[in-house]
C-alpha cells in the first residue's frame, strides 16, 4: 500500500515538475521566477519517501520534462533534480542551513558540468564567447564615440575597460559560486511556504545576526593575499587561485562583518533601520565595505561578540 502511495505521489510530483519546466521554457518572464520553484517536487518528494526514492524520481523526471520542453528544459530540469535531491535530503534531516549550502554547491556542480560539455562536445566555450561579445560591443562604442567627437572623452575609459575585461575573464569560477548560493537561498524562499505546510517540525535557519564563519576562512584569506602580492602571470592557475579566493573570501568576511553589524544592533537596542542602512551603505559606497571587512576579521578571529554580550 505504501509503495503504490509513493508511486501515485512520485507521479503527480513529475506531472507538476514537467508543467513547471515547460512554462520555464515557453514563458521566459514567469519562467524567470518559477526556475527557482522546479526543484520543489523532487524536494518534497525526498523528505516524503528519504534519499533513494528522491533519486529515482529525479532520474525519471528528465526523460518527461525532455518530451514535454526539449533540450532548452532538460538543462533546466537536470540542475534542479540534484538540486532539489541535495536539499531535501538535509531538509529531511531538518538541517535547512545544511540544505541551502547542498542547493548551492549542487548549482555550482553542475554549472561546471555544463561548461565542461559545452567545450568538449558543443566546441563551444561560454566565458570565451562572452568576452568576444563584450570587446565587440566596446569597439562599436568606441567608434560611435569617435563619429561624434568624443574620441578623447570615452577613449581612455574605453581602453580602460578593455583592460579589465583580460581580468574579469579569470572571475568565471567566482560567478558560478555567487550565483549558485544566490540560487539556493532563492529556491529555499520557494520552498518555505511548502514546507512549513508538509513538514510543520522543520527548524528555521538561524538569524543572519547569529552567522559566524570559522577562523580558517580567515587564515585562508591571509594566505590568498599573500599570493596577491607574488609576480603571477595572467592565466596561471596560482594568479586564478589568488584571484577567485580573494575575492570570495572577501566577500565572506565582509558578510560576517554585517553579521556583527545585525548582532550589535540587536544586542544595543538599536532601531532595525540601522543595520539595514549598514547593507545599503556598502552597496552605495564600496570604500566602506573595507571596513565591514575589518570587522569580520575581528569578529572571527577574536570572538567580541562574547564581550559585547557580557558587557
């Protein structure tokens, strides 16, 4: 009886996975919102039934969602099956932060897969052919600039952008991350609501206040910047190493720094609005963002949150 149920379930679940996948592909504005919504089906499938029967639906999910929304959907509809399987195998386990860091290591995952496919099967690399667009984009610019006599005004910027577009290429590695937790944490906004309907027990995640990284991510750190400061030659895989990591590392010391910001506030009483003002200044003034920065560091390797409390 329990395996017809899960069955006629696991059925249902891949009739609505299909829709979502194709409304993705056929109606891109809506499309937009409801890929963060295609892993929720396998997600509550995987808490329903645990890991396996997750997997198999998953695995049976992309023949249907390839019949009903082609190959465009069947990219679509891979990643969100492993999403959806590495969430709700740690939603299970009501470990939701665990979750959202399986969703964005999943996403990342098979961005890299996807890459590697497109260069060895498609002879098509997708950093490469982004960068050709750009520079092409910044000829037509620089040109129309000089039609209409402001050769001099834009010609150094546009040289200089040039010059920056030989190092954004390199930060590949660094987008995929950020946008694969920005993915996960988007699909977990998604799957609150029903979750919170099929499995009632499941902990929040903890406040953003109470986030505190380990003391490695800033030993890590020290030594990415050390590497920064090393003669490395562009393409190098020690210059990529120090470029990527220092950047998100950076990126996630500054965001612990903003931890601290929330703690402070919330342990001084201090009106919501001004740890909310915190983030909107560092987006508006990136100088500022060294200091949330320095604060990270404080607060990771010298715990003053304990100080603060006692005090």
């Amino acid at each position: 009886m329990k395996n017809t149920r899960a069955l006629i379930e696991g059925a249902i679940l891949i009739s609505i996975f299909a829709i979502i996948s194709l409304l993705v592909v056929y109606l891109p504005l809506l499309g937009a919102i409801l890929l963060f919504a295609l892993p929720l089906p396998i997600i509550l499938y995987t808490i329903r039934h645990g890991l396996k029967p997750g997997v198999w639906m998953g695995l049976a999910s992309l023949p249907v969602s390839f019949i009903v929304s082609s190959f465009t959907g069947l990219t679509g509809a891979f990643t969100a099956a492993c999403t959806g399987i590495a969430m709700g195998y740690y939603f299970k386990k009501k470990q939701p932060g665990y979750a959202v860091a399986a969703g964005a290591m999943a996403y990342v995952l098979c961005g890299v897969v996807f890459f590697v496919v497109s260069i060895v099967f498609l002879n098509m690399n997708v950093v490469d052919t982004t960068m050709s667009q750009l520079r092409e984009s910044l000829s037509v610019a620089d040109t129309m600039s000089k039609q209409l006599g402001y050769g001099d005004q834009f010609g150094k910027q546009i040289k200089l952008m040039e010059s920056q577009l030989s190092t954004v290429q390199y930060l590949f590695p660094t987008v995929l991350v950020l946008t694969g937790i920005v993915f996960s944490f988007l699909s977990y906004a998604m799957a609150r609501p029903l979750l919170r309907r099929f499995s009632p027990d499941l902990p929040k995640m903890k406040p953003f206040r109470e986030l505190k990284l380990p003391q490695s991510v800033v030993i890590l750190y020290f030594i990415v910047t050390i590497l920064g400061f090393l003669p490395l030659e562009k393409g190098h895989m020690l210059y990529s190493v120090s470029l990527n990591g220092g950047f998100i590392l950076s990126l996630l010391i500054c965001i612990q720094g903003l931890a601290f910001i929330f703690f402070y506030c919330r342990e001084m009483e201090m009106p919501k609005a001004v740890p909310v003002l915190a983030i909107v200044l560092g987006v508006l003034f990136p100088l500022i963002l060294s200091v949330y920065l320095l604060l990270g560091i404080i607060d990771i390797g010298f715990n003053i949150r304990n100080k603060v409390t006692r005090n």
